[in-house]
C-alpha cells in the first residue's frame, strides 16, 4: 500500500486520515504522522544520521524513556537500504516480541507506540485485517509491509537538526547568563556586607531587602533566556545602586584621610571632602605599571608613618586625626575574604587543592606563603611586604601577583609586589579598586 503524495503539516491532514485503517481511534496527529510519512519516503537519509537527531530533540518534543527505548528497538529491525529514496523503514514485529525486547506490558506498549505517532516520530501502517506483516526480496528491499513505519524521521531530520542547533545555542546563551548572574550577586553581597561590617550610613536595610527579592526569583529549574536575562538587569540595576551609595558613604573618609596625609591643613576640609571632588576613575592596569590609586584605610596601618613630607604633630588638627582613627577602625579592612577570593579564581583554585576550605584571613596568609615559591616570589620579599603592609594586606597583595601573574599580566611577581609596598609607602596603593576591577571583568 502506497501512501498518496500529499502535504506535509496540518495541510493535508483530512487526506491522512483516510489511509488510516479503523483499528485504531484518528487524531490529528496521527494524520500529520502519515503525511510526514509520505514525505520522508521521497528521501534518502542514513538511519543513523536519523536516529541521532531525534534523540538529541527527544525531550523537547515530548518523548519520554520509554517513547525511546521502542523506537531504538523499532530501528533495530531496519536495514541500510529501507532508508533510501522512494522505499519505507516498515517494521512488523509482533507484540509478544516487542515486548520481550523492552520489558513493556501490551498497554504500555501500546500507549509508547501511540506517543511515537502523536509527536511526528513515526506513523501507523495498518493492514486491511490489522495484522503487522512483511516480506523483503531476495536483495534484502521491503516488497510489501504493515506495521510501525519509520518514514517521518526522515521527513523531520532537518528539522530535528535546526532544532538541536537552536537548543544548543539557548543553553550556552543560559549558562552565560547564570554565570554572570553569579558574579553579579557576589559583588552585591560583598559590598553590602563590607558596608555593614564597616558601618558606613546608607540604605543597606533596603538594598538588603531587595537583594533577597531578587534571589527568591533565581529560578529552581531550566528557564529561558528571556526570564535569565530579566533577572541579570535587576541584578546590575540593584549592583550599579550598591557601588554608588557605597562610594558615596566611603569618599568622605578618603578624602580626610588624603588631607590629612597630604597638607597637614583643615582649613579647606569641607571642599576636599565633597565627594565631587575625588577621583574615583579605575585605572588602566599594565604589568610594567602599577595600581595608581589611592592607599585605603586598613592598607596603611603600618605604611602610615613612613609618608614622607608628614607635617609635625602639633600642626594637625587633634580633633581631626582622631575621628579619621575612629572612622579607621570602624571601617576595618577594605577588603574582605571572600571578595578576595572570588576575584582570584585561578588563585582560589590552588587555595582550596592545598589548604581546603579557608575560614579566615590566617588561613589564607598560611595558603599564600606556601604558594608564594611557585610564582618565584622570594621570601625576603615576602618578608619585607609583611613587615610594611602587615600580614593582611600583605596576603592579599600576593594574592592579587599570583592571580594577574597566572592570567600573563604580570611578567616579573617579585618586581611586582616589591613596587606595591612602595606605592603603599607614598599612600598610593588601593587594593579594593584592583580586586573589584577584576570582579566587574569576570562578570561582563
């Protein structure tokens, strides 16, 4: 029985129906089964090349487990030459075989096979007494057959393929977005738990607030692209308001701190410390050129007294260096761990192979020594950046070489480092704007 060339799709359905046998209850799908049929006999397409596409799509268009293990049963039963031009891949297997292949009872035989025919994937040829049967040639080609037809495979392998590449593309599309999702609620978490633990004023209550908003809405499950990027412009939206109430609360205090270091002076405190006035502009960072900022507070505890030109004592204003010393010590370190280390992925790697989980700043300074030879870092460099930088900033200066060392930023590490404890010395160095930078590059 040879199929009327008709139209594939919904066009045509009402032709379909009519080779359907009345063994079985028609749908429509089962009338654009056969219509695919149709097609797919007037193409030549390998059966591997066929059967790859439609288990790569397999999920998306609706077949499950067991949809598919039929149909790898249902191909094995077809040979090379049922897939050329103008022949039909028919199997006629009986229900007791297919059933001792797959381990289905006849019901759920019967309801994968009826699943198969409702997504396209194959179509029904039915005998004129509902029995399945077949014969082949002495060459091994189909002469006559009914029963499971394979034929809208190949009709639909084109468009299996489009389908996979399109697949293909969302995910990788998704993936990107979830990870900049997740370097983007780092930094957000970041800063406001620096703010907070440094006590700097703002609306950290309701940017809190908002944040847990936002990840209340990170999907649990695969999402499209769509929703991920709605959810990523939040995210930089709420991140882009964080960094400016955080720079807003933290300017004032670096530019007392700049005053104070500088002129020794108060009559002009007011002007210097409008935030207005600060330059905040990132640096471009080269390896022959070191970070160009300003020295934060808990970088220069010990740096602090070797600026050179420092006014006497009694020309400073008292007042003033006690409440730059008080605003000192409540901000505490400008940089906290686990900003440092997601800044430093490369860094972190090898952090976590030798010392495991780091739960504090002594862990991470006992990591970084043992690391430090590996980047040809001498130890009387090592103990020299301790000694004018403290055992914190020193840590976290070294963690800064070896990440941009890895990455090919930095050719001569010792050099390097030696440079930074001299840019902290003339209270230049700021490693909170170097180890945001690198966050800000992760997530764009």
């Amino acid at each position: 029985m040879n199929p009327p060339q008709g139209a594939t799709g919904p066009v045509g359905y009402q032709h379909g129906l009519s080779m359907l046998s009345g063994w079985r209850k028609p749908s429509p799908g089962l009338g654009i089964a056969e219509q695919l049929a149709s097609e797919g006999e007037r193409l030549a397409v390998p059966k591997s090349r066929a059967f790859v596409a439609v288990k790569r799509v397999g999920a998306h268009i609706g077949l499950k487990a067991g949809d598919m293990m039929l149909l790898d049963t249902l191909g094995a039963f077809t040979q090379a030459q049922d897939w050329e031009e103008s022949r039909r891949p028919i199997v006629w297997a009986s229900n007791a075989y297919l059933m001792e292949q797959t381990g289905f009872s006849l019901s759920a035989l019967k309801r994968h096979a009826r699943r198969l025919a409702e997504a396209g994937a194959i179509s029904f040829q039915d005998s004129p007494n509902g029995k399945r049967w077949g014969r082949r040639d002495a060459e091994g080609v189909i002469i006559e057959a009914y029963g499971f037809d394979l034929s809208p495979l190949s009709a639909r392998v084109d468009e299996f393929e489009q389908l996979h590449a399109e697949l293909q593309t969302e995910r990788a599309l998704c993936q990107r977005l979830k990870r900049q999702i997740t370097v983007t609620r780092r930094m957000i978490r970041a800063r406001i738990e620096a703010a907070l633990s440094g006590a700097l004023k703002g609306p950290w209550v309701q940017f809190t607030g908002a944040f847990e908003d936002l990840l209340d809405r990170l999907p649990r499950r695969k999402e499209a692209s769509e929703h991920l990027m709605g959810l990523l412009t939040w995210f930089k939206d709420l991140q882009q308001r964080v960094e400016a109430a955080y720079l807003l609360a933290a300017q004032p205090i670096q530019a007392v701190e700049n005053l104070t270091e500088t002129t020794g002076q108060v009559s002009n405190m007011t002007q210097d410390m409008d935030p207005i006035g600060v330059n905040t502009d990132p640096h471009i960072l080269t390896t022959k050129q070191l970070d160009s900022v300003t020295c934060s507070s808990s970088e220069t505890e010990e740096a602090a007294s070797v600026v050179p030109n420092a006014q006497p004592e009694d020309q400073v204003d008292s007042e003033l260096e006690e409440w730059v010393a008080e605003t000192r010590k409540k901000r505490g370190a400008a940089v906290d761990l686990p900003t440092v280390m997601q800044a430093c992925p490369e860094f972190a790697s090898w952090a976590h192979n030798i010392g495991g989980f780091l739960k504090d700043w002594s862990d991470l300074h006992r990591v970084a020594g043992q690391l430090r030879p590996m980047i040809g870092i001498s130890e009387h460099a090592w103990n020299v950046a301790q000694d004018r930088l403290g055992p914190q900033i020193a840590t976290a200066a070294l963690v800064l070489v070896f990440e941009k060392h890895s990455a090919g930023e930095v050719a001569s590490p010792g050099g390097y480092l030696r440079g930074m404890v001299e840019k902290a010395g003339a209270g230049e160095l700021n490693l909170e704007r170097s180890f945001y930078g690198r966050l800000n590059g992760l997530a764009a």
